[in-house]
C-alpha cells in the first residue's frame, strides 16, 4: 500500500505504508495533501469543452458533434441509445452521430459524453472493474437526481436540472482525490467501499476529514459554481438544502437499485419507468412532494449496508 505524505509544502515524498507508524492523519495534514498546487487533478478537456456548449444556451448540436466524433466509446454509446426503442419507437434505425444527438437532444448527449470524459479521461488509482463502478454510481446518481428535481413543483428553491446533474455527476469527487492525492490504496480498501455514515465514519477516522469536505475543495479549485460546490460538500450531511437533500436521496436510491453496476450504459437503460415511480416514492417519504391520496406508500428499497 502506498501513501502520499508531504513532509514539507514543497514536494511530495512517496512513502511505503510499511515505514508509517501511523495510518492516521490529521484533517489539516490531509487538506494539504489535497490543496497541493503541484499535478492538481484536472478534468478531462472533453468534459471541460462539452460544459462550456451548455453554458451557451444557443449552442448547436453541431458544435457538440465536432467534439465528441473523435471519441469512439462515446459515439457508440450514443448511437446505441439513439436507436434504442425509447428513442427510435417505429424502428429506423439511423447510423450517423449528427441524427443521433437529433435524437437525444444537445443536453442529454452532453451528459452521457460528459460521463463517458470522465470513465476515460480522470486517472484514479484503481483497477478498471472498479473505475467503471465508480462512474457508473456518479452518473446514476446525477441521472437520478435530475429525475428528481424535475418531480419537484417548480415553486421549490431548486437548481436547474442540468446543475443538479453535474453536482450528482461530481458528488463523490472527493473519493477519487482522496485516492490520488492521499492514499493511492484508497479503492482497495473494504472500509472505504462502505456507503453512508459508515464511509464517512472510516475516512474521518483514516484521514480526519470526508469524501464530501475533499470535493467541495477540489471543486472551488476547479471554479465550479456555487451551488454545485455546495451540494457536493453537504451530501452526507442532514440535508441543509433542497438540492443537497435530493442529492443524497438520488445517492441512496443508486446504491439500493443500482449500486452493482459497472456500466454507464446499463445505468442508462435501467433508469426506466419502474424507477421513476421509486424515485417519486422516496421524494414522497422525504416529504418533498405530496402522495396522492388514499395510496398506501411502500417504497421496495433495498436496505443499504
Ligand atoms: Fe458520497
Ligand atoms: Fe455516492
């Protein structure tokens, strides 16, 4: 197992566990690790690219395409979705990428090539059976919560579902920079695979801070707005906003559901109506929209570890 240690603010010393005497470090300690100014992790320049067309709200599906046709695993994907039955129900089958982002539409191609960036384009420390998961759960949860916030009345303080998207998309950022700047055994170690106060428990313990504290640091660094930072630092605290409450509900929900898959894709077709109405039960048990009446809420979800 390796670890990083900083034994000045200048460089890195790469030490083996075996020569530490303790496997505990300092919250203060950890937060220099993090806020190093050298090899800052950045984001793949596709996922920065592809971020910047949807800030522009006239941006075309052309300046899209020019961007993700040199990807192939994107392409893919999105042709195999744009010829799905849900996108192509009188089955016509269609083989250029400009038909397929027809399809989708520029936001939702966005998000799926965005995702797909960061499967292939982020270095974490871990094999590829986990790095899939990894992603798989962080595009299932901004999937999910965008599902959500849509449910919610529009009089709610809520963010745009694009936001909410990338803030779930982000929210367990901090678990890969914990494994790239901190501790590079981090995906290898069973206490930190837990979910919930129980992953959080473990990494205060290791690392005197959190998953959520770490990416709401490294998502200041990246200049991420606000009210991202916001919900991806709070997200496994007792909800203090709407969206940081529908975060950890799309989380809780990615775990229960889906929390085996290892593909993007599959996250993709297994969002289907059946998980709709589980996501408008669980918004009903948190209080946030009302349940029609007379119906007997019972939301089927799997108890978490
Ligand atoms: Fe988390
Ligand atoms: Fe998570």
């Amino acid at each position: 197992m390796r670890k990083l240690l900083n034994n000045d603010l200048s460089g890195i010393l790469i030490a083996n566990h075996s020569d530490m005497i303790s496997n505990n470090l300092s919250r203060e300690h950890t937060l220099e690790l993090v806020g190093l100014a050298e090899d800052i992790p950045t984001l793949p320049d596709r996922f920065l690219k592809i971020q910047n067309i949807l800030n522009h709200p006239d941006s075309s599906a052309k300046e899209i395409a020019e961007i993700i046709q040199t990807d192939q695993a994107t392409t893919v994907m999105l042709m195999k979705i744009a010829n799905s039955p849900a996108y192509n129900p009188m089955n016509q089958p269609i083989n250029k990428l400009s038909q397929a982002i027809a399809r989708l539409g520029v936001t939702e191609t966005a998000e799926i090539s965005m995702s797909i960036s960061l499967l292939y384009g982020f270095a974490i420390p871990a094999g590829i059976a986990k790095i899939r998961c990894f992603w798989a759960h962080a595009y299932a949860v901004g999937a999910i919560s965008k599902i959500l916030i849509n449910k919610l009345p529009d009089d709610l303080d809520k963010p745009d579902p694009e936001a909410m998207f990338l803030a779930g998309l982000l929210h367990d950022i901090g678990r890969a920079i914990l494994g790239i700047r901190v501790d590079m055994s981090y995906f290898e170690q069973k206490k930190f695979t837990a979910h919930g106060q129980k992953l959080i428990d473990a990494e205060e313990k290791e690392f005197g801070t959190n998953h959520a504290e770490v990416g709401g640091i490294i998502l200041k660094k990246w200049n991420m707005p606000d009210d991202i930072i916001e919900i991806v630092a709070g997200h496994h605290q007792k909800a203090n906003s709407i969206a940081g409450e529908v975060c950890s509900i799309a989380d809780n929900l990615a775990n229960g559901f889906l929390g085996h898959y290892d593909n993007i894709e599959k996250v993709y077709f297994a969002l289907n109506n059946r998980f709709i109405e589980n996501a408008e039960k669980a918004l009903i048990k948190a209080g946030l929209i009302a349940a029609p009446e007379e119906e007997i809420l019972e939301i089927d979800l799997p108890s978490l570890p």
